[in-house]
C-alpha cells in the first residue's frame, strides 16, 4: 500500500479508458460509443432480436457505462439508475415485508429518509447503530435481518466503517447481504467487493460522473442472483437513466483516476490547514492521523479522497457566516464535482433527520461539510481563511 505517494489499484486509469468501449461494438467503429437515443430496436422476428428490445430494458450506450464502472469496482455485473437514491430503493426491492434491515447511523440525510419513511411503509424495519463497532452490528441483527446498509467514509462526519469485519459478521447469518455505498471513496480509493462486500452503490452524480451535470445512481455486484434480481426491478420500476446522461457518466469516469488524486492533494491541504487553526474546534479526515479509524483507513483504502467535515468554534451563526463568506467553494448542495462546493448539513442535506438524532450522532450546528475540488490550492486555502476570519468577527 502507498497511500503518501498516492498509488491507484492497479491499471485503474486504462480500465477507466477502454472497458466497455471497445469500437468493434459499432458498425462504424466509433473510438468515442455513439449516444444511442432510440427508445426501441428492431427485432427480426417476434421474440428474436440482437440484444435490445425497448430502452429501458437495456440500451446500447447505457451497457458502455455499466461495464465500465463494474471493471472499476472489480465487479461482474452493473447497472445505473436515475439518480442514487432510485439504485437504493432498487436493491430494497430485493427485500419483503417483515424484512429487517441494519443501516449505519451517520448516512446521506436523504438514505436515512428512505429507511425510514419509505421502506417502512412497505412493512421493512430498519435498525440505526454504529457501525464503527462491529460488535453492534452483531448484536442489532435479528433472524429477520436481510440486509446491511453502510456508509463508508460516512456522509456527512467522515467515519470509517471495517468493511471486512462487519461482512464477515453479516455473513454469519444465512441470506444476509452487505451492501456499501462507496461513493466518498469511489473505487479510485477503495473496493469493497474485494473485502467481502455483496453490493457497491453509488451516487454517480458525484465523483464518478464528476462535473455536476449528471444525476445517477449505480449498484455493482458479483452475485449473478443479486444482479438477476435488481435487473428485473431496474426494468419493471422503471428507474433506468436516460442514454445522454449515460454518454456524459461514461466520459466523466474517464478522467476519474486524474480528478481524485488532485482532490486529495487539495484535500489534504485544506484538513492540515483546518486541524492547525485555533479558529475550529475538530477536523475530520481520513487522511489525518487524528481520524478515529485512521488505522482502518490504512488497512481497506488506497488514500483519501476529497471530503472533509470540521467544527467551527462558535455555533450555528459561526457556521453561517463562514459558508455565506465563502468566494471560491460555493455554498450548494451535493459533492464530487471539479468545483469546491460547502454546505451546512444540519440545515441542508440532513435537515430531515430530527435535530436531537442529529446531534447524537454528532452533526450538530457547527458543523461544516467540504467537498473540496481541483482548483488551485493557493486559492481554496486563502478562501478557508478569510471565511473563518469573518465567522470569528462575530465575537469581537
């Protein structure tokens, strides 16, 4: 492992380039796959066809994206939904009334919406614990679990789950499998299929598609019975995503392996400068020794990625003032693209988890969540700075 000298697994960047793309494919040979925007193909008898019937049971374009990013993740099969969330509750389908599921407990505010008051309306329970602690995982299991859920580095405080470990024990159990969303991480930085992982998901809108134009979701697995499964309710939903938005997913994952390293170089630049500030209170990195599972980091991922999460000194008006000052990272929602993006989760992507939850698990109002792009890092650290000197006014 080189996570300083920022080693990617190997051959990451030619498989980003050429898996699923090969020309033969096409009567013309394209080197770039062709957008394919017909929504049906001819078929030379009733029933016989060359691979394609109607767009949203498989579509030419999408087919490239789906090899590609499953060659990432070292997976057998992928498929792509519209959005992250619709690959969820894809995958939740595989689940009946009655089934239990055990989730991390600091997740995207939108997965633990779901969980809660969309799944359970469909008679699936879900039990939250920290999945830092294996042995909690072990202990929320029921004989009706079927499913565990995990985040990891987690959205949005950045904790870092053993994969391993809590596969081994969710295997344990018959017809329990793990899924991990690894899109903080992306596969640039870690493989959870290699570690005993059953499924990979992800927000594709994020790093993977990278220039915040796109929004899709994805799962990848090795499972040919999983993958059966999801296929049949990818189509029978109807979640798939449009062949556009697929060409642009696909051309974004080509540069994948070049953004992540200039975002952990800009990222990790931002953290040591945070961690050094009497300004903030706590820095949350993986890529800092300081990390509560710094070890595990160095033993399941290649580096670190982009995202960071700290704890303005102050409180809610602190924090507001720091993202409201912010000139280069732009005060929005979501992550992953080339540009440097802030948020406040508590108000923002985690508003709909209730406050007094929130702060339990530690996003409380002075909490401040970074996605930390490529652009010069002269400019992110001077931008950091003059953000918390505007916060720390407040008290003068």
């Amino acid at each position: 492992m080189a996570v300083n000298g920022f080693k990617p697994f190997p051959h990451f960047a030619t498989k980003a380039i050429h898996a699923g793309q090969e020309p033969e494919q096409w009567n013309s040979l394209a080197v770039v796959p062709p957008i394919s925007m017909s929504t049906t193909f001819k078929q030379m008898a009733p029933g016989e066809h060359a691979g394609f019937e109607y767009s949203r049971s498989g579509n030419p374009t999408r087919n490239c994206a789906e090899t590609c990013l499953a060659a990432l993740e070292n997976g057998k099969h992928g498929m792509l939904f519209s959005s992250g969330l619709a690959a969820t509750s894809s995958l939740t389908h595989l689940l009946a009334s009655g089934d239990h599921v055990v989730a991390m407990n600091d997740l995207y505010g939108g997965t633990n919406r779901f969980f809660r008051q969309c799944a359970s309306r469909n008679g699936i329970t879900t039990t939250f614990v920290d999945a830092t602690k294996p042995e909690d995982v072990r202990a929320a299991m029921t004989p009706q679990t079927k499913m565990i859920w995990v985040e990891t580095p987690t959205n949005p405080l950045l904790s870092v789950v053993d994969i391993a470990k809590v596969c081994e024990i969710a295997h344990e159990q018959a017809n329990v499998f793990v899924a991990i969303d690894n899109t903080f991480a992306t596969p640039y930085f870690q493989r959870p299929l290699d570690l005993g992982a059953d499924c990979v998901v992800h927000s594709c809108t994020k790093y993977i598609n990278g220039h915040s134009d796109v929004v899709m979701g994805a799962i990848l697995t090795n499972s040919d019975s999983i993958a059966e499964r999801v296929r049949f309710y990818q189509n029978a939903i109807g979640t798939c995503p449009s062949p556009f938005d697929c060409f642009l997913m696909n051309r974004g994952m080509k540069t994948l392996a070049i953004r992540m390293k200039e975002h952990q170089i800009n990222a990790i630049a931002v953290a040591n400068f945070l961690e050094a500030d009497s300004r903030v209170e706590t820095v949350t990195y993986p890529g800092l020794k300081s990390h509560p599972q710094y070890d595990i980091v160095q033993k399941q991922m290649n580096g670190y990625g982009g995202m960071i999460s700290f704890r303005i000194k102050g409180g809610l008006e602190e924090a507001k003032t720091f993202l409201s000052s912010l000139k280069v990272f732009t005060l929005a929602e979501s992550l992953g693209g080339f540009e440097s993006l802030a948020e406040h989760p508590a108000i923002m992507t985690h508003s709909s988890i209730a406050k007094e939850e929130r702060e339990q698990i530690g996003i409380y109002d002075s909490v401040v969540r970074l996605s930390v792009g490529i652009e010069d890092q002269e400019d992110l650290l001077a931008d950091v700075d003059q953000a918390l000197a505007a916060a720390a006014a407040l008290k003068k």
